[in-house]
C-alpha cells in the first residue's frame, strides 16, 4: 500500500525522533536523579544506549526497507544528548 511517504520524509522524520529521544533521556535522567553529574550520566546512558540499538539491534532485526544509516542514526542521537545535556546545564544552579 502506498502511504505517500517518500524515504527522505521517513529518513527527515527518524531523525527528529532520533534527536528528541536523545534530549529527553538526558532530561529525564535531570529530572530522575538530583545530581550535577545526571547530565552526564544521562549522556553516556544515550551513548550506551544508542550504540547497542544501532550497531548491534538494528544491523541484526531491522529490515532492509526502513534500515538507514546507523551512523547517521547514532549521530543524530548524540546530537539531541548534547542539547539535553546543554540545556541542563543551563538551567542547573552553581
């Protein structure tokens, strides 16, 4: 069934979630554990994390269809851990 969706939409809209998922694992481990190393914390969880899903997870289970680049997906995680982790950081008190 055609959906309408072109790959570059798919790809466009993976990685906004790709991104989104990275800032609010940092986030929610801001929110989860009073520290002022949670940002970092939170950062080597979606480090770890995103590794594993990509590079091990994705190149095994997911199919050919929807399979884009790892790398790219790994990247776009991080990204979006850096702006969590940023955006904690800017709002924490010294």
């Amino acid at each position: 069934a055609d959906t309408g969706i072109t790959p570059k939409l798919f790809n466009q809209v993976a990685q906004l979630g790709h991104f989104a998922g990275g800032a609010a694992i940092v986030l929610a481990t801001v929110v989860l554990w009073h520290s002022h190393y949670a940002p970092l914390a939170g950062f080597g969880v979606v480090t770890f994390g995103a590794a594993l899903k990509e590079f091990v997870y994705d190149e095994k289970f997911e199919s050919a269809e929807v399979r884009g680049s790892s790398y790219e997906d790994f990247l776009f995680y991080m990204i979006g851990a850096t702006a969590g982790m940023l955006a904690a950081l800017a709002g924490q008190k010294w």
